[in-house]
C-alpha cells in the first residue's frame, strides 16, 4: 500500500514538473520564469524527500535541505536582479 502511494505521489510530481518546465518554456515574462523554476526547485525538494522516506536513508533528507537553502538563495538573488535592486 505504502509503494502504490509513493508511486502516485511521484508521479503527480513528475506531471507538477512537466507543467512548470512547460510556463518556464513559455513564460511571457522573466518572473513568470523564475516562478517557474522555483516551482521545479520545490518540487524536486519534495521528490528527494519522498526517495528518502522510501529509501530509509536520512542523508537524502540533509541534501534536500541544502537544495532548499540553495534555491531559496537563488530566487532571492533572481527577485532583486528583475527588481533593479543592487
């Protein structure tokens, strides 16, 4: 019971990825852009974190949280360049 979930879950997040490479893709603009890619970084996040669960290995966990931190960095980082912050 517990594999049929875990497969359903990824695969609701591979579909989530999908979607979101699509508006990265096709985004009109820079933010709808940098939305996206934040999406993926989420999803894929949550992804290593379902691999963990599955796996029984909580260094996995360790590297989703450095992943998370990096991606928050980055959007950050994203946020201020399309602002015209310094």
């Amino acid at each position: 019971m517990a594999e049929m979930i875990l497969r359903a879950a990824l695969t609701l997040s591979l579909a989530g990825v999908i979607l979101a490479a699509v508006r990265l893709v096709r985004g009109p603009s820079a933010a709808d852009r940098a939305v996206a890619l934040d999406t993926m970084t989420l999803i894929s996040v949550s992804t290593i974190a379902m691999i963990a669960l599955n796996a029984g290995r909580l260094i996995y966990l360790d590297a989703a949280v450095v992943y998370a931190v990096l991606s928050f960095v980055g959007v950050v980082a994203v946020a201020r360049h399309l602002e015209g912050g310094s």
